[in-house]
C-alpha cells in the first residue's frame, strides 16, 4: 500500500518507521540535528513550497529518507490507517 504526502508525492508504507509533528518534536536538540543532518546530507525531501507541519522518516534498502510535508501528523496517521496501515 501507499501513503499520499500531499502535493504529488507517495511512498510505500512498508518503508515508513515514523509520523512526527513538527510543532511537539523540534523542541528536542536531537531531532534538530536529526532534521539537520537529513537537509545537509541531502535525505530531506520537501513536499510542498508551504511551510511544514510534519515529517516521515522512511527506510528502503538501508537508504533513510525525511520527508517534510503541509499535511499534519494526525492525517497522515488517518490515512495510514484507513489503508490497514497497522
């Protein structure tokens, strides 16, 4: 199955290991230089020009992937599950 980010990206849901919120996560140093590291190493992906509200940190063949997406966390994980996600 797959997991619409927004805009025109989709990635598999097998390869998601995480939903996070941009708003409760960013306060921890670790997940900034987490966000950080992804941006210079080039792993983070921006699905929109909009400002984010959440990321997915996906794994495909030992390759971590961020993707920062408009669409909240909470919809994501709405339509994770409406897809039998867990």
């Amino acid at each position: 199955m797959y997991l619409h980010l927004g805009q025109d990206s989709v990635i598999r849901e097998s390869t998601v290991i995480g939903i996070f919120d941009l708003d409760n996560t960013t306060g921890s140093k670790i997940t900034r230089d987490f966000l950080s590291r992804a941006e210079r190493e080039g792993r983070a992906l921006y699905v929109s020009g909009e400002l984010p509200k959440a990321f997915v940190v996906t794994e495909d063949r030992g390759n971590t992937g961020v993707w920062l997406t408009q669409l909240g966390s909470q919809t994501l994980f709405r339509r994770a599950c409406d897809e039998d996600f867990i």
